[in-house]
C-alpha cells in the first residue's frame, strides 16, 4: 500500500519535530513547512499530499489566508489545529473549507485518530464508483467522478462535503442524525458542542444555493439533516 503523505505547516519546531518523530514509524511520508507563504507554495506544488495539518498562527501569511488560497484550486483536505477554547477559529476554518480541527495542546493518539479518519474518508472515496449516480431534486451527484452538480453547473467541494451530501441524499426524505453523520463520516461519535457537522451542513447548502435558490437540506431541530426528495 502507497504510504500516506502528510504536509505539516506549522512554526513550532519542536512541535513539528515530535510531530515526524511520531508519525513517520507509523508509515507516514512527512513534509514540513515553517511559514505560510513556503506551505501554500508546496501545497500546490505538483506533488500529491493526502492530508494537511495546518496551524492558524503562521509567520508569511496566517492559517486562514493559506487555505482559502489553497481551495482556489484544490480540495486536498485539511486539518486545521487552533487555539485550545477558540470557537472562532475553528468555526471561521471549517467556513473556509477545512474537513476537520483539532485544538492545541493535544493528545498525539488523538492526533493519529483523526488523520486515519480522513485519509479514511479519502480512501472510502474510490470505493462509492461502483454506486449509481443520484439525481434528485435538481441535484445530481456521481460517485464515479465524485461530482456534484446542480443544474448542470459543476459544484466543488471537499472530500468531506461530498460524503455528506452523498450520505444523505441516499437516505432521501429520511432524517439523518447529527450522530449517524458524524460516525458514517467524520469517523467518530458526535462530542458535545462539536459545531463541525453544523459547518459543513452550512457549506453545502451555500454551495447548492448558488445555483439555486432552493433550500435542499432541511434542518430537523435537535435531531438531524433531511434531504428533500422532491421540488
């Protein structure tokens, strides 16, 4: 099996150092960079990275203005590590196009959980081609090609927005729960005042609205997602 490439963009280096120290036993291809600007630049090298650890606090150019770059041209997915206690930067990274947080300090086992659970994500990808497409409600989506459209217009979205929309449109006029999504899909039981879930819902729904004014998604208060099966 190809071993996962990681990129770290990260200015402790200490941290980053712990960081290969760790992770590299574990089958991990590692690159790291100490600056925004020198992290955006091999993130978008020709060079394919499976996963990005991506800090807020950044020298060059901050967290934030990296991968709101980087989702111009690419959807390679990204966990954002932020400040122990600061919702805003875990919301504002998640509204960004982030798949997923994690807060500093933290439990390197923790650490190594959550990378499995996206590259996961990533690799659960290629084993949805052999379903059919769905088109429902205007919106048709491909596993195949792992693409989303509405209208005919092209939709891009991360590998984690895809695998929700997917998850619900399949369960269609049913409610999905906030639970079942973040098992199915994030990889983990639901945490208390976890807004992730939340975030991408809010993303998607964007995303749809641009090419219609339509609402897809239903919010079922304190329970979960429904996606309207008819117009």
């Amino acid at each position: 099996m190809q071993p996962k490439s990681l990129l770290i963009i990260d200015d402790d280096i200490q941290l980053t150092d712990l960081l290969e120290e760790y992770l590299r036993p574990q089958g991990y291809e590692i690159d790291v960079a100490c600056d925004g600007l020198i992290g955006l630049d091999k993130a978008t090298s020709q060079r394919h990275y499976d996963l990005i650890l991506l800090d807020v606090m950044l020298p060059g150019m901050d967290g934030f203005e990296v991968l709101k770059k980087l989702r111009v041209s690419h959807l390679t997915p990204v966990l954002m590590l932020t400040a122990k206690g600061d919702d805003f930067d875990r919301i504002f990274g998640l509204e960004l196009g982030a798949d997923d947080y994690l807060a500093k300090p933290f439990n390197h086992r923790e650490l190594s959980a959550r990378i499995k659970a996206i590259t996961r994500r990533m690799d659960y990808l290629p084993a949805t081609s052999s379903q059919q497409n769905l088109n429902i409600n205007g919106i048709e989506l491909s596993p195949s090609a792992q693409t989303v459209s509405c209208q005919n217009n092209k939709i891009d979205m991360t590998a984690t927005e895809f695998l929700i929309l997917h998850l619900l449109m399949i369960n269609r006029g049913q409610i999905v729960s906030k639970q079942d999504i973040s098992e199915k899909v994030m990889g983990r039981k639901l945490a208390a005042f976890d807004r992730s879930i939340d975030m991408h819902i809010s993303n998607i729904r964007r995303k749809l609205m641009a090419q219609s004014n339509e609402d897809k998604i239903r919010t079922i208060r304190g329970t979960g997602y429904l996606f309207v099966a008819t117009s």
